[in-house]
C-alpha cells in the first residue's frame, strides 16, 4: 500500500502568496485614499480586492495541501 505524499513548498515561497501580499497592499493603499481621495467606491473596491485575494489563497493553499 502506497502513501500519496504531497510535497508542498512553505505558504511564504509560493506565488500565490506573492499575489496576494501585493493585492492586500494594493487595496489597503485603495481603503486608505491615496489613489482617489474621498471616493466611497474606491474604499469599497480596494476592501472587495482584498477580501476576493485573500479568499483566492486559501483556495489555492487547500487545492494543493490535498493534492487535488
């Protein structure tokens, strides 16, 4: 009987990561008010990216954790 290890890199390694580090900056640069100072849709926008990274990690991380 053979065991299906998966060899996975550390979370911080991986290109996901990277992506999803940059879109968080990117969007608590957007909640902030850098880019368009007193917009209410770039707050809402930049909190969207955030959470729609962040989700798209997990899945990610999980998908290749269970070798799917």
């Amino acid at each position: 009987m053979t065991e299906n290890k998966i060899d996975t890199k550390p979370g911080w390694k991986t290109t996901e990561f990277w992506l999803t580090a940059l879109a968080d900056i990117f969007g608590a640069l957007m909640i902030s008010g850098i880019f368009a100072e007193g917009s209410m849709w770039a707050r809402i926008v930049g909190g969207g990216i955030m959470v729609l990274a962040t989700l798209g990690y997990s899945a990610a991380r999980s998908k290749s954790k269970t070798g799917a």
